[in-house]
C-alpha cells in the first residue's frame, strides 16, 4: 500500500502551480539524476511517518475489519503518492513502515515483511504504469484522472492485494469469509486509499497558496455545510435506515460544488471528510452501512466511496479541459488577431512601398537583395522582381566610378551603413540600370536590425538628373543676373570711367599735335619728340587698362573657379572706382593685408562683390561733411579665409534694414533695384564663404566678406540668399 503523486496544477478554479523542477519518476537515480544521502534520509523519515498516520488511522476501523484487512486503507494512497513526488527512492521509507505498521496488528513479523513487500511493489509497479502513460499529476485532463483511477488504483491494487492475501494464507492468516472475499476487500481498500489519499497529496503537494487564500472563506463554508450534511445522514437523525440507503448519496451535491468551484483539492477535502464520517458512524452502530455483514458494508462502504471519488475527480477534470480548451480557444483567437494585424500592418507597408515614388531595395549581410518596390524597378530599368531578389545589388548597379573605374565592394558605403547606427546618406551618387546607362541618384542607407542585430540595410534613392538639370539652368540664370549686376554697377561709374578714358586721350592729342609741329621745322629737337611720344605710349596704356578693367566686368562668360591672388584683385577695383570717388570728393583709405594665400574661386565674381561694397559704402557717405567722406578698404586674413571689409561713416541700418538687407527687391536707396546685396551674398555663398554686416562705433557700417583659402569640396549651387549676420561693433 503506498502514496501517489506528482507534479502539476489541480484541475478546478484553485489551481495548483507546478515545480520549477518536476520531480517524480524522471527524478530517479535509475534515470541520471544523483540524490544526496541528506536527502534520501529526508524523504525515507517523511514517507515512513506519513505511512505510519495513515496505516494507525486505517486500523482504527476496527468494527468493520478482519485480521488486518479493512475496507479503507488511506496509507496506500500514501505510498503511490510518495513514488509519485519523490520517485522510487522513496520505496525504503514505504517498505521500512509498511512492515511497521503490519507488525503492530496480529499477524506474524514474516506476514508483516510479505504484506509490506506487496505494498512497496504495488506502489512501485503504480508509478512506472503511471509514467507510461504519461499521467500529468495536475489531473487537469480526462485522461489523467482515468489513468489514476484505473492505473494508479486498480491496477497496481491488484498487485499489492495478491501478493498480500498470498501472504497472508500462506501463513495461516485467514481474513473475511475465505480467500475471494480477502482478496476483494485487500483490493478494494488500496484503491480507495488510492482515490481518496492520492489526488490530496498531489493537491498539497503543488498547491499555490497565493490562489487557495481567495477561496478560503467558501472552503470554510462548504466543510460546514458538508460535516453537517454528514452526521443528518449517517447518523440516522431523520429518516428511516432504509430511507438512509438512498439518502447516502445526498453528500453528491456537495462533491459536485468542490469540483467546479474548488477543483481537486476541494474534491479531495470533500471526499475525505464523508469518509471519515461515513466510516466511523457504523462503529457506533448507525448509518447505512451499518445495517449487514461486516463484508457487505465493507463493499458497499468502498463502492460508495469510489462512486463520489471517480465521480468528483472526472467531474473537475472535465471542468479543467473545458476551460483549458477556452484559453486555449482566447490564446488562438488572441494569435488569429496578432496575425491578422500583422499581415494588416504588412500589407499597409507593402501599399506603401508600392505607392511610394522613392525607389526603396533591401539586402542583406552579403549585399544581395531580399525586397524591392515597383519604384526601384522603374529607376533601374527591370522588368519584374526576380531579376533582383538574392542578388548582389553592389554588382548591378553600384560598380563603377563617375570617372570609368571600377568601384570595389568593400568600399561601398552600403556596407558601412551596416556598421553603424545612423546609416549614410549621399547628396549626389552614380547609380548604374540594366541598360547600361548611368544616372545621378541622392541615396539614403540604414541598418536593418532585429533586435540588436544587424541583420542588413535598407536603401533609397531617387534620381536626381531634372534636378541637375535644374540646377544648370538655374547657375545659368544666376550667372545672367550676376553679369546684370556688374553692368548696372558699371552704368554708374559711366561718367567717371568716361572722364578717366578721357584725360588719357586728351593728353595723347596734345602730345600727337606737338610732335607734328616739331617734326615740321627744319631742325626738329628730337629728345623732345621722343618724350612726347612716351607719354603718348603712357597715356595710350592708362586707356587701355582703364577699357579693359571695363571689359572684363562687363564681359559674359561662365563661372570658373581657380586660385587667384586677392590684393592685386582689390587694387583693381581700386583703381576702377577711384575716378567716381574723387568725383564726390571722397577717400578711399586702402590697406592691403601681408601673407595672403591664393583664394579659389571666380575672380571677376569676387571683384563684383567688392565693387559693389565700395559702391554703397561711397553712396552712403556722399552726403555727409567733407572730414566724413572717407571710404575704408581692408584686406586681411582670418583664420582659413581672406577677408575683405568695407566700412563707411554714412548714418548706418536700422534694425528693420538690416534684417532685410540682403533679400532680393530690397533696398534704401531712391532708385535702387535692391539687387546688389542679395546677389553679392550669392556669390560669396557659391564660394563657401560668409557676409557679414555691423554697425560701427561711432557711425556708419562695415561690411565683410570672407572667402576660403581652398574651396570646400561639395559646394551647394543650389544654396539660397546668404542670412546676414548681425554683430555690433
């Protein structure tokens, strides 16, 4: 007669919480796993006790047993639990108490070492049948409370009851009317030990406190009403023994309020107390089972408890698969909608992909191609997606340089933009379609991560050749507004630059007049002749550079950057405007800078910038008193740049001014376009550099501009009207 259990969660609503380890039978030393002997000694004390309560409980039913037999043998359940949770390490502690417990009743030490082997190997033979059948302890399946009942009770009863009546007659122990009726008895009692004790020792063994709390006050309430129940039944108080017979089965109700409401610990409560109380009222002679023979009401006491025992335990398991099948039902239907919304969200974003103009691809680690869109498809000239998907997209259409050379895969930025979180992007690339022919494409690449891992990239582009296209028309355009602008500035130094082609002229006729009416005489002086004709030379060369200062502003032709010197640049200018400033009677103080490098960059463009400053600054000195007309010019250098600044002593900007300055339409004087600053900011922005305005200490305004001694390498054309910045002087 041994103890069944094991791990799992009772079936019901107080659910029981398995081991984080499962012990039992795949715990076994036979099976790989080594127990310590602290343990083994542990678990031999606490089975050998458990068995030695329940065998003394089960022999105190003195007035319904024979020899050592009786209807109801609790220690048995005891044992088949113990084999159950512990494994068959526990077989010592259930033979060594066994023995015991047989030893104490009538029998000889030798029937007591039978009947205690026929116990330990029924016990032993139960759990092996048990683990077979894959038997989970939670008794949350049908299957699981069937394979305890007929497995766990009658079968390995079977067992502990023929090796225990052979023992018992083959030693002269005769119990019941003869060897049938023991037998039956001996079998009855261990499997109604098994089906009232083990289901409880599972139960208790892996129940979750923390869920049994909330149900304590209906388990108080149920006991009550049960106990109660109990002794009006079995205690004859109401009704006739006959009537008792049928009235036995009214504690069926209450059996059946522990299985749905409380599960298998509330089935196994139950049915434990109505034993208990069923089987100590026939000792006091009451009850319906205590109306025949001492073997009748034994077999009817075990029928009567196998009836609620099954009945209770297939019951709740019931209930448990029913709502394990619910959860599993909401867990499916849970999925079902994480799966739909998945393939919602996939097929959103695939939507996207295909309506979106941005040409879009992914690879992978190895650079080949895992998706694409119809847009990237269009851009690259293929015909259908299985001309891409798992192929190297470096070799279809990033292989080669804008220059013809070949462009190495492992150099390619895609790859880095696996290495890094923030990806790459590229204001202008080279993009290669099936064809053939190239294009200029901007390209954006980001790492792909599951996760943490990098698992590819993802690319965009978009082809940028109408933007190219653009952007020539528009350098085209603004180079047409910058030749306007030099024409207008050159308007009006007309008068000036006609006064400075003048003198030159004037003397040269003069000089030319002279040297006739010498040459005429007899006796022409010709060391005077040869000086006329010197400063006619001079005079000639004064003209010259005057007109062709003239024509090279005035000249049209295309942006070119190359290194040039900006002094002499400046000095030009100088000499270009000097005339129109001595002809409003104002000063150009001029202070060219030492160690300048050569600046890169367009120099008629950058003369344009300078004449202009000087223009205004001349403009808005023109009234002020004679001690005030003074213009500055400086040169100088800054940090990596060459600066030119131009100050004035005029009445300066006012805030509202200066915040306008350099917008285009913009301007303070009475007939000026509002041209000059906005696209003299052009023009220092197109060589990557700054223009700056400030008021001056005492009066008037300094501009700034600074160009780089070496040009930046990507130069934005397309960059628009420089910002002015503001800083007091």
């Amino acid at each position: 007669m041994t103890m069944h259990s094991t791990v799992g969660h009772t079936c019901g609503r107080i659910r029981a919480v398995p081991p984080a380890t499962p012990v039992g039978l795949s715990r076994d030393p036979g099976r790989g796993v080594a127990y310590s002997a602290t343990s083994l000694v542990t678990v031999t004390i606490v089975v050998f006790v458990a068995y030695l309560i329940a065998g003394k409980l089960g022999q105190a039913t003195t007035h319904i047993r024979s020899s050592n037999l009786g209807p109801v043998w609790p220690a048995y359940g005891v044992a088949l639990a113990a084999v159950l949770l512990c494994g068959t390490r526990a077989w010592l502690g259930i033979a060594a108490s066994a023995f015991v417990v047989a030893a104490s009743s009538p029998v000889s030490p030798l029937t007591a070492a039978g009947q205690a082997m026929g116990a330990t190997l029924g016990a032993l033979s139960g759990g092996v049948l048990l683990r077979r059948a894959g038997f989970d302890p939670a008794l949350a399946r049908l299957r699981d409370a069937l394979s305890l009942i007929v497995l766990g009770g009658m079968t390995s009863g079977v067992v502990s009851a023929t090796i225990g009546m052979a023992v018992l007659y083959a030693t002269g122990v005769q119990a019941y009317s003869g060897i049938a009726s023991g037998w039956l008895i001996y079998w009855l009692g261990d499997s109604t030990g098994v089906l009232l004790i083990t289901p409880l020792a599972l139960a208790l063994a892996t129940l979750s406190a923390s869920r049994a709390r909330g149900r304590v006050a209906e388990f108080c309430l149920l006991g009550a009403l049960l106990t109660l129940a109990c002794f009006l039944i079995f205690d004859d108080v109401l009704l006739s023994p006959v009537t008792l017979h049928v009235l036995a089965f009214a504690v069926f109700p209450f059996v059946m309020w522990a299985a749905i409401r409380l599960g298998v610990i509330g089935v196994s409560v139950s049915t434990l107390l109505i034993a208990v109380i069923a089987t100590v009222e026939p000792a006091l002679g009451s009850g319906p089972f205590s109306q025949n023979t001492t073997f009748t009401n034994a077999v009817l006491l075990d029928v009567f408890f196998a009836v609620l025992t099954v009945s209770g335990l297939t019951l709740c398991a019931v209930i448990s698969e029913r709502e394990d099948a619910e959860l599993e039902r909401s867990r499916f239907a849970r999925e079902q909608a994480t799966l739909d919304a998945v393939r919602e969200s996939e097929d959103k974003l695939r939507l996207i992909l295909d309506s979106t103009a941005e040409s879009i691809f992914g690879v992978d680690l190895a650079g080949c191609c895992t998706f694409c869109n119809p847009a990237c498809l269009r851009a690259l000239g293929y015909d259908s997606v299985e001309q891409l998907l798992g192929k190297d997209m470096h070799a279809l259409i990033h292989h080669t340089r804008p220059d013809g050379t070949p462009f190495p895969s492992e150099e390619c930025p895609i790859g880095n933009s696996m290495r890094g979180p923030t990806g790459v992007h590229f204001d202008e690339d080279l993009l290669w379609r099936a064809d053939g022919t190239s294009f200029p494409a901007e390209r954006w690449a980001y790492p792909q991560l599951r996760g943490q891992e990098v698992v590819g990239a993802v690319v965009a582009f978009i082809d940028i050749t109408k933007r190219k296209q653009a952007e020539q028309q528009a350098a085209a355009l603004r180079d047409e507004l910058v030749h306007l602008g030099r024409v207008t500035t050159l308007d009006a130094l007309a008068g000036s630059l006609a006064h400075e082609i003048n003198q030159p002229l004037t003397a040269v006729m003069a000089n030319a007049e002279a040297a006739i009416r010498l040459m005429a005489t007899q006796a022409p002086p010709l060391g005077e002749v040869r000086e006329m004709l010197s400063d006619i030379r001079n005079d000639n060369q004064r003209a010259g550079e005057v007109v062709q200062r003239m024509r090279t502003l005035l000249k049209k032709s295309a942006t070119r950057y190359e290194p040039f010197e900006m002094n002499s640049t400046v000095a030009d200018v100088v000499k270009l405007i000097k005339g129109n400033a001595v002809s409003r009677g104002i000063a150009v103080d001029l202070e060219l800078g030492p160690d300048l490098l050569p600046v890169q960059g367009d120099r008629v463009q950058v003369q344009q910038v300078v004449l202009n400053l000087l223009m205004n600054a001349c403009d808005a000195t023109q009234e002020q008193d004679t001690s005030r007309r003074r213009v500055g010019l400086r040169t100088a250098r800054r940090d990596q740049m060459a600066v030119v600044e131009v100050s004035d002593q005029g009445n300066g900007l006012s805030n509202s001014e200066l915040a306008l300055i350099f917008e285009p339409f913009y301007t303070t004087k009475r007939d000026g376009m509002g041209l000059g600053l906005s696209i003299c900011s052009a023009i220092v922005r197109a060589h990557g550099g700054t223009l700056e305005v400030a008021r001056n200490p005492n009066a008037g305004m300094t501009f700034t501009a600074g160009f780089p001694f070496s040009l930046p390498i990507a130069r934005d054309a397309r960059a628009p009207v420089a910002t002015p910045h503001h800083r007091e002087r």
